[in-house]
C-alpha cells in the first residue's frame, strides 16, 4: 500500500520536475553562439530527462530493498528492522520529493540571478 | 578605434551571456546528479555519501552565486581602475583599446574559470575558484602595461606628443604635461 502511493508521488513529482525547469526556454538571444547555445540547452534537457528517470529508479530500488528487509524484519520477529526499513521507504520518498521540489527553485532562482556583462 | 571596440566587446558580452546560461546549465545538472548519488546511497544505507552529497549541492550552490554576485562588480572596479593613458594620438587611443578590451576577456576568462570550477565540482574534483582571482590580477598587470607602460616608453621612444615631457627626475612612471 505504502509502496504502490510511493510509486504515485514519485511519478507526478518527476512530471513537474521536467516540465517546470530552466530547460525548457531555448538558448535564443546568444547571438553568434546561439547556436551553440541551442545544442547545450538541448544535451542538458536530455541530460535532466536521464538523471531525472535514473532518480526514480533508483528511489525504487531502495524502497523495493527496505520493503524486503521490513518484510524479512517481520518474519522473524524483529520489529527494528521493520520500523527502519519503513523509515527508509519515508526517507527516500521525502528526499526524492524534496530535490524535485527544490532543485527546479534553484535552477529558476539561479537563472533569475544572471548577471549582465559587466563591460 | 572605439567603434572597433564596440563590436568586439559585443562579442565578449554575447560570450558572457553564453557563460552564464552554460554555467546556470551545470549547476542544475550537478545539482541533480548529487541527488541520484544521494538517493543511490540513501538505498544502500551509506550515510556518509548521503551528507558529501547534501555538501557539494551546497558548495555548486554557493560557486554560482560568487560567480553571479561576486564577478560582475569585480570585473566593474577592475575595468574602472585603470587611469586615462598618457600622450595622445593614436598611442592614446590603441592604449585605452587595449586596457578595456583586456577588462572584457579578464572578465569572460573569470567566468569560464568558475564554469570549469562547477563542472570540476559536479564530477568530484577541486575547486579551482583562486584561477578566477588570478585573473583579476593578471588582467590588471595587463591593462597597466597596455593603458600606461606601453604609451610612456612609445612616447619616449618615438618622441611624439610635445605637450608631454617625461620628468628627468621624481616619479619617473608617469609623465608630466608641460602646459
């Protein structure tokens, strides 16, 4: 149950976390390296796609090894182990939500701090 | 000779914006990278990788704001600092070409400095935030010896400019206008 809303959270997150980025505007306005621009902006998005998906899987790895140590915590009676292996699916999940949450804000706060040449 | 100047400069400042957007870029994906390594390691237990992953986000973090918030006045004070050349002519004029397209490139070199210091911290290396102050010092050793040196000795060598004598004696470094 816990793992299938997991599961849940981590998918919308990721769907907000690659369409609300930086990424998403062109490197138009470079003038003559705008092209160049264009090809670097374009490698980073498929670049955040990639880590972005790697993310989720590894966050499900995780959960899906502490699911089994909790579930082997309970076979025989170690209720530690269950209390951590629930406290790991938490804490991954919170972690992932967390950089999700964050990372697009200080990628957009960063992008708003762009300076202008100062020459 | 300044419309020249101009032209280049826009360069130099089209590369600062390429720079900036690049940087913003490696930031993001760095930032990002550490979270998977943070949540790989949170996986298996690794608490140790889970706080030297928190602390490069924090120092890729703070890098791009020394290098959006600390640069540009740097670059300011260094471009105003130097004084109008002496002589006159087109001695005069290749000096102050020279003295501010030097600030320019110091001031795109300070950024690609900080640009290979983020993508050096994003993959686990060091930081190498003191070149980008070498730069500033390079660059101002560079704008005094082409808005000042250079025009003095083509002065005294050339014999140019007869409103300006170099003094015999006192500070032999600057020259004195006779009028």
């Amino acid at each position: 149950m816990l793992f299938a809303f997991a599961t849940k959270v981590l998918q919308s997150v990721m769907e907000r976390a690659v369409s609300a980025v930086f990424l998403q505007s062109g490197g138009g306005g470079g003038g003559i390296f705008g092209p160049i621009l264009d090809q670097i902006t374009g490698y980073a998005r498929d670049l955040w796609g990639v880590f972005v998906g790697l993310i989720i899987i590894a966050a499900t790895l995780g959960m899906i090894v502490a699911v089994l140590r909790g579930a082997g915590g309970m076979l025989i009676g170690g209720s530690k182990e269950t209390t951590v292996a629930l406290i790991s699916v938490v804490g991954i999940v919170l972690l992932v939500v967390v950089a999700f949450v964050a990372i697009p804000q200080l990628s957009k706060m960063i992008t708003d701090l762009q300076p202008a040449a100062p020459f | 000779m300044g419309e020249t100047l101009q032209i280049i400069l826009n360069v130099l400042r089209q590369a600062w914006g390429a720079l900036t957007l690049f940087i913003v870029s490696a930031a993001a994906l760095a930032m990002l990278a550490k979270t998977l390594s943070t949540v790989g390691a949170s996986s298996i237990g690794a608490r140790f990788m889970v706080w030297e992953s928190l602390a490069t986000i924090a120092a890729v973090v703070i890098l791009v704001l020394v290098a959006f918030v600390g640069i540009p006045p740097i670059v300011r004070a260094v471009a105003t600092s130097i004084p109008g050349a002496p002589g006159c002519g087109p001695i005069t004029e290749l000096g102050t070409f020279a003295s501010g397209l030097i600030a320019a490139i110091a001031g795109v070199r300070m950024m690609l400095a900080v640009a290979r210091t983020i993508g050096g911290a994003a993959i686990g290396g060091t930081a190498e935030v003191s070149q980008a102050l070498i730069e500033v010092v390079e660059a101002l050793f560079g704008m005094l010896l082409a808005g000042v040196a250079i025009p003095l000795i083509a002065m005294f060598f050339t014999g140019g400019c007869t409103q300006y004598q170099l003094p015999i004696s006192g500070n032999s470094f600057w020259a004195t206008p006779t009028h």
